[in-house]
C-alpha cells in the first residue's frame, strides 16, 4: 500500500470516530463533506441523501461551493441535481462501485449541460460519483468536484474504502432524529434519558446479539467499559435485559425490526465472534 494511501485510511478512521461521538445529526454530514473533499482528490462536494432528482430532496454543500451555488438560477440547479450521467448508471442495477462521470460517459461528458453549468459556476470539469452502498432508486450518496485530470485510481480506492463509513453515518443521523424525535414526545411516550452516541451504537450491537467481548473488539474498548453502556441503556430505556431492551428500542423506532428468525440469537444470550 502506498504511503499516501496509507495516510488517508488513517484519516478515515478518525473521522469514523469523530462521526462517532458527534451527537447533532444536522452536523455529521457537513462533518463528512469536509472531510471527503480532500481525501477524495476534490475541491469540493455535494451530498444528496434523499434522492438525486432534479426537484426534490436534501442537498447539502461543502462551503468551498456554497457562495457560488446560491447564485445558480432555478434551470442551472435543476441541470446538478438530475446527477448526470449517474442517476441512469446507478438506478440501472444494484452496483455501488464509485465512478466518474469521464470514464461513465466518455466524450458526451465534455459536451453536456451538467460539465457546462459546472465549468461556469465553480470552474471545476471532472466529477466522481459516490453513491451510499445498499441504497436502491432514488439513489443517495456524494458528489465530488475538481479541475483538471480525472480522479486517480487511489482516489478511486479511497472512495470506495469511505463507502460504508457513510452508510454507518447516515443510519446513525437516522437513528439519532428517530431519538430527537421521541425524546420530545410527551412523557411517558419516550425514554427517560437521551442516550449518546455511543450508547447508541452499542445498542445497536446488542440487536445482532453479540457478546460483551466482541461488541469491545469491534468499538475499540474493554468488556467492562461494554457493561457500563449496557446499564446505562437498561436505565434510560427502562429495562432489565437485553431481549426487553431490543424489543423497546425497536418499538421506539430506534434499531429496525429484524426479519423472522433473528430473535433466536437473542435468546441465545449473544452469539460469538
């Protein structure tokens, strides 16, 4: 692996961790899009993590794009957030695999309406599609900018690599405005604590039934310290084992309801890793 490459794992990993302990869920993508534009070789970015439809969803924009962005007519706007050529590309079939739009469309790249608007609002004619893997039409994920030659193949890696860092982020902004929603639901609707961040995520390790052990290995901390984000969440959620737990987090709306079958590991009291 290249020391380049190398460093931007590096990277990927504290952001995964800064991701982790941010309790917003309005700043984790604008975290993420600042983050993504240098590690992916751009200049700048648009997520759309509703849909990339040229009327509807929510379009965030790193600030290098925000000014001049605000200054394109409602036709010009319309033009970026079709996702040209990687709407098609993407809604054809279940592959997720990062591409740019140079090596998707070739020469009708240069010549079309969307490279046009680009050049002329942030001077900028390559772009690189980074959809959400898993995700089905309409798609959700990043756009990334620049000038000059295509994105490399490390880019390309590196792309790839950050895939499901933001699925994970996005389920966990997901989650989190499940929570800042039923947190304000009147009382006795909703838990009594607010849960953090990395309560949450414990949480969600408990619906896949694995041990104190395993949930440590894989969030970097000791079965002791697993035990006391356990409790916490008994106390917050009300509870006094782990299948009550799940069960109300999943009446919450906090963890999704499993397929039939899944609530054997449960009863298992935790499968091993």
């Amino acid at each position: 692996m290249s020391q380049g490459l190398e460093r931007a794992y590096e990277r990927l990993t504290a952001l995964a961790v800064a991701a982790l302990n941010e309790r917003e869920p309005d700043r984790l993508w604008p975290l993420l899009a600042d983050a993504l534009t240098g590690l992916c070789g751009g200049e700048t970015l648009i997520y759309k993590l509703d849909d990339w439809s040229e009327g509807t969803g929510t379009l965030g924009i790193s600030p290098a794009a925000a000014v001049e962005l605000e200054r394109l007519g409602a036709k010009e706007t319309a033009v970026l957030r079709s996702g040209y050529p990687f709407a098609r590309h993407y809604a054809a079939g279940p592959g997720r695999t990062p591409v740019t739009a140079g090596r998707l469309a070739g020469r009708d790249w240069a010549a079309s309406a969307t490279a046009r608007v680009l050049g002329a609002a942030l001077d900028v004619n390559q772009v690189l599609g980074l959809p959400l893997p898993g995700t089905v039409a309409p798609i959700t994920g990043c756009l990334v900018y620049r000038s000059g030659g295509d994105f490399s193949d490390d880019h390309m890696r590196v792309a790839e690599r950050a895939q499901p860092l933001l699925a994970a982020v996005e389920q966990q902004r997901r989650l989190l405005e499940q929570w800042r929603r039923s947190a304000a639901e009147p009382a006795g609707r909703a838990a009594d604590g607010v849960l953090t961040p990395r309560e949450l995520t414990v949480l969600l390790l408990l619906t896949d039934a694995l041990t104190a052990d395993a949930m440590g290995r894989r969030l970097g901390i000791s079965a002791r310290t697993v035990h006391k984000h356990v409790e916490n969440i008994y106390r917050k959620l009300g509870t006094r084992d782990r299948i009550s737990t799940v069960l109300r987090a999943q009446r919450l709306g906090l963890v999704a309801t499993p397929p039939s079958g899944r609530g054997s590991d449960l009863r298992g009291g935790g499968r091993r890793e």
